[in-house]
C-alpha cells in the first residue's frame, strides 16, 4: 500500500510539455560539419574490452592503459624500445622468397603481407646496443602470417646465430609465433633443427643468448630457439606451449584451466628465468648481457687484493663460550637473520632466475645474478621465512629436488661463464616428502655434489644456520666452506642422532656435544676454512656488522683465487675433500 | 553558427547552457548517467543520451563515451561547463581531432595554464606581477636576510615542508628578521625533519579577486571586471560578488589591463579569468588562470550585461566578440550564494537525498540557476551544489538587502542545505562592513570551521 504510494510520489519531474525543441536542419548540418573519429583514434581492448585512445596505449609502451593488458609489438617498435638510439643496423633485409612445396597461393600471399605491413618477413636480424651493450638482435613480428617459421625465418635467425658466434656477442630473441609455416611443411620442420643446432654452437663458444617469449610463442618455435636460452624471459600473461590450448583441448575433451599455458604458468613450473614488464626489459637485458661479460668477469676478479685477514687460527679460540646444543638452538632461531638478510646488503643488482627448466621452481632455494663490488657473480642460497606465510613459499628452507636442479643449473650457467659462486646454506634438511621421492631427491644432490666438483669457477659456500645433512652439502662442495659462529654442520639432526644411538630423541643436547656440529669443532677437524665471529648471535642489529664481515672475507677470498687457473680451481676442490 | 551542441555537463550549469543554446536556436543534446535520468538538464535538452554508470570516471569524466555521443548524434560542438573534462587538455585535443569544436581554449593553452610553473613563468615574462619570492632553498638567516630585502617586507618565512602555520614567520621588517627565520627554521626542523626554508612577500588581508576576460579568435581580449570571491572556506568558493567595494576605478583600469595582457600572452580564446591576490595596499598578484566558464559567472553577466555562456558560444564558432572594450561599462552590484547539499553543523557533511519541497525567491534582480525541483533525488555521486542564487542592486548595500530576503525566502526541504549559512554570512555586520580577506570564515565564523585545522 505504501509502497504505491512512494511509487507514484517518485516523480519523473516536471512536465514540459509546451516547451518547443530547436530543430536543426540536420541535411544541411551534415554537409558542413560533420564530427567524425578519425581512423584508428580509438581502439577497443581485447583483454578488457574498454575503448582505449591508440596515442595512450603507444605511451603505454603498448600496453593497455585501463587494464596493463599487453599488445604486440611490431618489430621495429620494439627496436625503439630495447635499443640505443640509432644503434640497430639490420642484416638480411631482402630475403628472395621460396616456395619449397610449389604451394598454391603462397606467393601472392607473402607479396601481400610484404606489402601490407612493409616486412620482408616474420623476423628481423641485426646488431644493436641495448644500454651501451653490444648483442645481436631477432625480433619477431606476429602480423606476418602468424610469425610462423618458414625457410626464411629460419635462415635469418641461423644467420643471425651464425653472425654472433664468429662476432663473439651475446644474442637476444623476441620469440612470437604460431608455429611452423604451413605453406612450407616438411621445410619449415627442418628450420627447429637448423636454429637449434646454430645455438648450440653459440653456447660452445662460451656465449651468452637470452630468450624472450612474448605472445604467443606455440609451437615449432618453442620446441626450438624459443626454449634454449642460457636465461629465458617471458612478458606477463602471453601464451607460451608447444601444442596450442584448442589442440589439448580437442584431444583430453577438456576445458583448460584459466592461466594455463601463461608466463605465470610457466615460472612455476621452472622454464622461465623472469617475467620482465616492457618497462624493465632494456634494464634487465643489458644488466643480464653485463653479467654475463667474460672480460667484466676476469678484469674485476683481477682486481680483487687481499687485505686485512681478521680472521686467522686464532679466531677459533675467540669464539664465545656456548654450549653446543645453545648454537643447535641458536642456528634455528626464527629471528636469526636469513640468507636474503645477507645477500641483500652484501650484493648488488640481485636478479633472481627461476626453475630447474623440467619440473618446477623450488622457494626453499634462491639463486641469480648480482654483482659482489663490481664484479658479476652467481648466489645459490637456502632461504628459510619469517613467517608461516613465507615459510608455505620456502618450504621452512628444505629444498625439494627441482630446488637442488636448479642451484645445478646456475652451477654450471656460472662454470659455463668462469663467474665465481657464492653459496649461503641454511637448512633444516632437504625436504622429506613424498614428492621429493618421487622426483628424486637423493638423484638430485648426488647430482649436485658430482657435477660442483667439476665446475670451473670459485666458489665458497657460508653455512649462515642450520647445515643439515645432504641437503646442507649439496650447496657446500666448494673450495672454502665457511661458517658462522653460531652455526651447525651435521651429518643428521642431533635429534635424530639421539634416536639412533640413544634410542631416545630426548637426548638431543648430549647429542649435540659427542656429534662434533659447532663451527670450532669443524674447523678443528677441518671440514671448514673459516669461523665468521658473531659478537653476539646474529640478529637484526648486528646483520649489518656480520654483512660486512662477509664482505670483507668474500674479498679476500677472490684475491686468493684470482691467479688459479680453472684446472687448479676444479684441482683444489678434488683435493679438498679427497682428504676426509 | 552551430546547428548542434552537445553539454558535457550536469546539474545547474548543464541547465544553464541549454537555455541559452535554445535562446540562441541551436539545438542542444544533454548527456547523463544512469544516476541522472531525472536529472532537468536530461528533460530541459532537446536530446539526451547517456554516457555510462553513476560514477564520474565512467560517465562525465568518460571521453570516449562523450566523443561517441557526440558523433553519434552529430554534434558540432562541445560545452564542457566547469569541472569533470573542461580543462583538461587531452580531452579538447580528442574533440579537435574529431572535428568536434571545444568550446573553449585550444588543448596547448589549457596544457600551458594547468602546470602552475610553466604559467607563472609566462605571466612573469609578460611582466604580469607574481608574488615576489626566493627560488632556492634557503638555510642561513644572513643569507635569508639579503633575499628578504631584495623581496621587499613585510616577508612570510615558511618551510618547504611545511604545513598547518608550523616552520612559519612573518618579519614586518629586517630588525627581528633573523630571530624569526631562526626560530621558523628550528620550527620546521623538529616538526618535519627538514630545515630548508623559503621567503616570499606577505601579503596582508589578502582578498582572492579574479577578472574576467573574454577573447575571441581574431585577437580581440576584453575584461568584464572582477569578482570579489574572497568568502571561502578551505578554498571552496561560499558567496561571491562584484564589483570588489575596495578596487577604485583606476585599480580596475590597472589590474584589467593587466589580466588583458596576460590573455593576450598566451593567445587566449574564449573565456577565461585571472586570479589575483590583493593586497591592503592594492599591490595585485597574479596567481592562476582558469580556462573555463566559472562557477560565479553570474554576478559578472549582471553588472556588465554580458550573457557570458552566449558569448562563448559565438567566439567558439568563428565570430567575433560582440563587444568592445570601451563599451563595456561595470554597473550596479552583484552577490551570489552557493546553496549546497551539505550540513554546515557536522562539518559540512554531503547531504544527498529526496528534495520533498522547494520554494524559490522571485522578483526584481533575483536570479536563480538550480537543476533541482520537487522531488528531484540529489544522487551522491557528484558536486553537492543545488543552486546558485544571485541578487542585483543598483549598488551593494541594495544587494545585500536583496541577498537577505531572497535567503529569507529560499526554502529547500528534505535535504541538509547550507542556507542558514549564507544567511548568517550575509547579516553579519563584518560582511556589510567589508572587512573582507580571505580569512573572512575563519576570523568571523570560527564555529563552522572547528575540526578543520589548516584551514
């Protein structure tokens, strides 16, 4: 009742009826001034699908300025965005068509695509500087028939290969395809083995090629070049698969999941390095070119001197009088400061690869690139949480398998590249899961400690807390192994050796004392080189005193190492451990 | 002249410009969103398209709907009325580009005098008057001193970080100078960890005068007087009036001439004003320039005549003023109120809501620009004002008077509104003296601006 009421007071407003509309001639108006939009003023999102002004989406570095949805990139744009100004000077600009089928219509349709987006192909090849960098260069352009891989294709980016490896420059490719060329079948087949194999000798001649996957990478391109870079980026959210998601799906009789096949997908199970955002990818190609610089490496190495060393014999008598079961207890203090703590104030640049290439990223382990005072180095370290929401992401700091292959794979990029390593151990134990077996846990550290004891650089390896056991040593088969004072290095937890021996884990302390675990009963039996004085146990104020500490040893360590040879390096190592 | 306008615009200005669009014959297309259905300006336009939901950003502040519409019915031009797209640049680049006229300054001109350094930059190279200040930090009192009398006094020392009257000095003259800048300096450093400091001229009992000028595509400027808009409260515009009662005709003369040169330094088109500060001593600075109708257009068209909306349209489509400058003449006095939807005792709360009754006053020389009728549901989304009501009297003691029994009249109901205000403003004895500054609320009505520190 009342609700007709308000209902029918809800006016529409006044009545204005009697006043008259202007009425315009609208033939006449037509002719004289006809708004319009111009041409391609606007355009619509096929992300968001919001209208979006095509002179915001270019500012935008082509992205979408509503959503951050990214667009393709024609090729020579992204020139103008990678490149120093007028430093790209493009090779095999006239490429002769072929037609290796005799494939009907094909030649009118490459003519028209040359001519409708005034591209001789789906690719181009030349030499640039990315921020003073020197590399060479394929981009390719998803406007040509797909950027499908053809002879042509094929031919320029193995030119381009070929091109680098006799230059001795780093190459970098902005993968974009939907496969192989149709048109030319078994022809276009061929051009996965034809790059795959030119990249292969680009990386036997110690160089380094940097894969960037934008989208949509499908294919015969990702079951080649797209997937073989010694460090492999993704922009966010583009496709990357080999079979594409109608294929899957038409065969499983399934819909995909959302994000499936994305970059994101991609990170998690461990073949992309990075996602880069478009405005980041000059920094993080040229830093990752200056990180991957021979010369830098060698000349900043060369220059390391040796200086003060504070901590000689007499440190191991200068260590505080604790217990060892107070360190045991000390090394697993969830206030002790964790490896990131460290690397963050002892390295620059930090730039943290992903993944073991095969199965996954593991968050217990965290490796990259940084620079130890100017000079480029590797950093594995094993990182515990602060919290049990960073500690579901590191696994409390034990590893899973795809964590050890991939502490494996930057082992051997950095052998590959004569870059020293540093490793920061901190763990608990490798993970004793279900999934770890299945995986292979005992293959994955076995594989490390065989495969560490031939890699050619330096490399010294800091137990910061916990070392546990196998999952401890997989990091620390290095030329020095250090510790801090309040640290552990064990065969097993003390607990576990009580229960073994004492049938009892309640006997953990007494453990603790017969096991020989504290950084000065190591160094005495010389399973370590070094004990890093905590003046009190490591804690947030005293990390930066520790962090230069570190600093000041990791120096003195390179100055050590700079004359070995990369024999004498992987030599000492053998012998180091060929004693016990 | 155009066939057809299209208002980017809603509430009382909308109204406003569709009425003088029909008066002119010109046929007029009303935007609107989904919260504005029955908004007047929707019933009033001879067509009316809506641009999208309830919120600004997707409706009135949506250029691509707009322009859309815009092509959509054919429209040859745009009025973007104040606020939401009427000075921003882009958006007038947009309406160029396709072929649709801004009603309004080019987009460069609007770029040029929306940066605030880049405008005062332009006007100093005009030889316009800016507050005389120091450019650089400053951080030693000696040093201080030597700008402070190249400055000229009385100075006001501030802190660059500075806020709330914290790190801020005035020296009338140099003796005391260095105490002051001292003790500001020491100020600033405990309150903001910061003892870089600045100097510029204080300006005494300042009062916000702006001018209008109109300009026309063939280099024609004219100024339309000033109003005095002085009566604000944490910078929002209360009452408005002109003339200013303390500017002569020789300072009118003086800074119109001014404001004149300065359009014409940067090529101005179509209407614009100048803001200035007053000093006491009539010394004028210029502060910022405006690119759009405003909001107190009103008490301009009353003292000088000039249908302001009107002439904008006629400039912007290729006339010439219709004016000149030796016809116009300054007569009378004028006041504007803004009634707004908002409760002056909790701190000028918005008041949206279902206006249940209304009563408008009438008569000689009162004029009244609202969107609102019985009924009308004020939505929350937007500006709260509900009206402009402007008085005329052959001088302003006669305004006043007009102002107090049309207020006394004004009758709005259902919703919180600020009459009692305005009412209480234009009685008070301070008012009708002229004591006027821009501290006028806080120092004659310190009861509406408790809770508000920093006013």
């Amino acid at each position: 009742m009342f609700k007709d009421i308000i209902a029918k007071k809800k006016g529409q407003g006044p009545d204005f009826s009697r006043l008259k509309k202007v009425v315009v001639n609208e033939e006449q108006n037509e002719v004289k001034n006809a708004p319009e939009v111009p041409d391609n003023m606007w355009k619509k999102c096929n992300f968001c699908g919001k209208p979006i002004l095509t002179e915001d989406v270019k500012k935008n570095l082509y992205r979408c300025p509503k959503c951050g949805g990214y667009f393709r990139v024609h090729a020579y744009r992204r020139v103008e965005l990678l490149c120093d100004e007028g430093s790209f000077a493009e090779w095999d600009k006239e490429m002769p068509f072929e037609n290796p089928l005799n494939f009907p219509g094909y030649k009118a349709k490459v003519e028209a695509t040359q001519e409708k987006y005034k591209l001789n192909e789906a690719v181009i090849s030349g030499e640039c500087r990315i921020n003073g960098a020197a590399a060479v260069l394929c981009i390719c352009d998803g406007r040509f028939i797909m950027s499908s891989m053809g002879k042509n294709v094929g031919e320029k980016i193995t030119r381009a290969i070929e091109r680098a490896t006799e230059k001795k420059l780093p190459i970098v490719i902005f993968c974009c395809s939907g496969g192989a060329r149709m048109q030319e079948g078994i022809i276009s087949l061929m051009q996965m083995a034809k790059t795959s194999e030119a990249l292969k000798r680009h990386h036997d001649a110690g160089l380094l090629y940097i894969s960037v996957l934008t989208n949509p990478t499908t294919g015969g391109v990702t079951a080649s070049f797209a997937m073989l870079g010694d460090v492999i980026l993704a922009e966010p959210k583009a496709l990357i698969g080999f079979a594409g998601p109608r294929v899957i799906e038409q065969t499983i009789r399934q819909k995909l999941p959302e994000g499936f096949q994305s970059s994101e997908f991609l990170l998690k199970h461990g073949f992309v390095d990075m996602i880069v955002g478009r405005e980041d990818q000059r920094e993080v190609i040229s830093r990752l070119i200056r990180l991957h610089d021979r010369e830098l490496i060698k000349k900043s190495l060369s220059a390391f001197s040796k200086g003060e060393d504070l901590f000689g014999e007499a440190e191991t008598d200068s260590v505080s009088k604790l217990s060892a079961w107070e360190r045991v207890k000390l090394s697993r203090d969830a206030k002790r400061p964790s490896a990131k703590d460290y690397t963050d104030l002892i390295f620059d640049d930090f730039t943290e690869l992903h993944g073991d290439r095969c199965y996954g990223d593991d968050g217990a382990i965290i490796g990259g690139l940084a620079f130890f005072k100017g000079m480029p180095v590797t950093v594995i370290v094993q990182q515990k949480g602060k919290n049990t929401k960073e500690n579901i992401i590191r696994n409390f700091g034990m590893p899973l398998p795809e964590g050890y292959r991939k502490a494996l794979r930057l082992m051997k990029e950095a052998g590959d590249f004569n870059r020293p390593i540093v490793c920061f151990v901190d763990t608990p134990g490798a993970y004793p899961g279900m999934e770890s077996e299945e995986r292979g846990q005992g293959e994955a550290i076995a594989r490390c400690l065989y495969e560490m004891s031939g890699i050619k650089s330096p490399m010294v390896s800091l137990v910061i807390g916990e070392g546990g056991s196998g999952g401890a040593l997989a990091l620390a088969v290095a030329n020095e192994v250090w510790m801090l004072e309040n640290a552990t290095y064990s065969i097993l937890s003390p607990e576990g050796f009580a229960s073994i021996l004492y049938k009892d884990s309640k006997k953990a302390p007494e453990a603790s004392e017969v096991m020989k675990i504290t950084a000065a009963d190591l160094k005495k039996l010389g399973v370590i080189e070094k004990i890093i004085k905590e003046d009190k146990p490591a804690c947030k104020e005293n990390l930066k005193d520790i962090a230069g500490l570190i600093s000041r040893e990791l120096a003195d360590f390179f100055a050590r190492y700079k004359d070995k040879s990369p024999e004498d390096i992987v030599d000492s190592r053998y012998e180091r451990f060929r004693r016990f | 002249m155009f066939g057809k306008v299209l208002i980017a615009n809603r509430g009382e200005i909308a109204v406003r410009i569709i009425r003088a669009l029909r008066e002119m014959g010109i046929r007029s297309v009303a935007v609107y969103s989904e919260a504005d259905r029955d908004s007047l300006h929707v019933m009033l336009a001879d067509e009316a398209i809506c641009i999208g939901p309830a919120p600004s950003s997707e409706s009135y502040l949506n250029m691509s709907a707009i322009i859309s519409a815009a092509v959509a019915l054919r429209a040859e031009a745009i009025h973007p009325g104040f606020g939401f797209l009427s000075e921003n640049a882009k958006f007038a680049d947009l309406c160029r580009q396709c072929n649709i006229k801004f009603i309004g300054p080019s987009p460069e001109i609007i770029d040029k005098m929306g940066n605030k350094s880049e405008a005062r930059n332009t006007m100093v190279a005009a030889g316009v008057p800016v507050i005389p200040g120091t450019k650089e930090a400053l951080y030693d009192a000696e040093k201080a001193l030597m700008e402070a009398e190249r400055i000229g006094f009385p100075v006001i020392i501030k802190a660059s970080a500075g806020g709330g009257g914290r790190g801020m000095r005035v020296a009338e003259s140099a003796e005391g100078f260095k105490e002051a800048f001292n003790a500001a300096q020491l100020e600033a450093e405990k309150g903001f960890g910061d003892n870089s400091m600045y100097i510029e001229r204080y300006i005494k009992k300042p009062r916000h005068i702006e001018f209008q000028v109109m300009a026309d595509p063939f280099g024609n400027v004219v100024h339309l007087g000033e109003r005095d808009c002085s009566i604000q409260r944490r910078h929002q515009k209360v009452l408005e009036e002109s003339p200013c009662d303390v500017i002569d005709d020789e300072l009118r003369r003086k800074m119109g001439e001014t404001a004149v040169k300065a359009a014409k330094a940067v090529g101005y088109e179509n209407a614009g004003t100048i803001e200035f500060l007053l000093d006491e001593d009539k010394s004028f600075y210029f502060m910022e320039m405006n690119t759009r109708i405003q909001v107190e257009h009103p008490v301009t068209e009353f003292v000088s005549g000039v249908d302001l909306i009107k002439e904008q349209i006629r400039v912007a489509a290729g006339e010439k003023l219709s004016i000149k400058p030796e016809d116009v003449k300054i007569k009378g006095h004028a006041i504007e109120c803004r009634i707004n939807a908002e409760n002056p005792e909790k701190n000028f709360r918005p008041c949206p809501g279902r206006v249940t009754d209304i009563h408008l006053p009438g008569g000689n020389g009162i004029r009244v620009d609202t969107h609102i009728y019985t009924d009308y549901m004020v939505p929350p989304n937007y500006d709260s004002m509900l009206m402009k009501l402007i008085v005329y009297g052959k001088d302003r003691k006669e305004a006043i008077a007009k102002m107090r029994s049309a207020l006394g009249e004004l009758v709005v109901e259902g919703i919180d509104t600020n009459v009692d205000f305005e009412y209480d403003i234009i009685n008070s004895p301070a008012f009708e003296s002229g004591d006027i500054s821009t501290d006028f609320i806080p120092k004659y009505f310190p009861e509406y601006v408790k809770g508000s520190k920093g006013l």
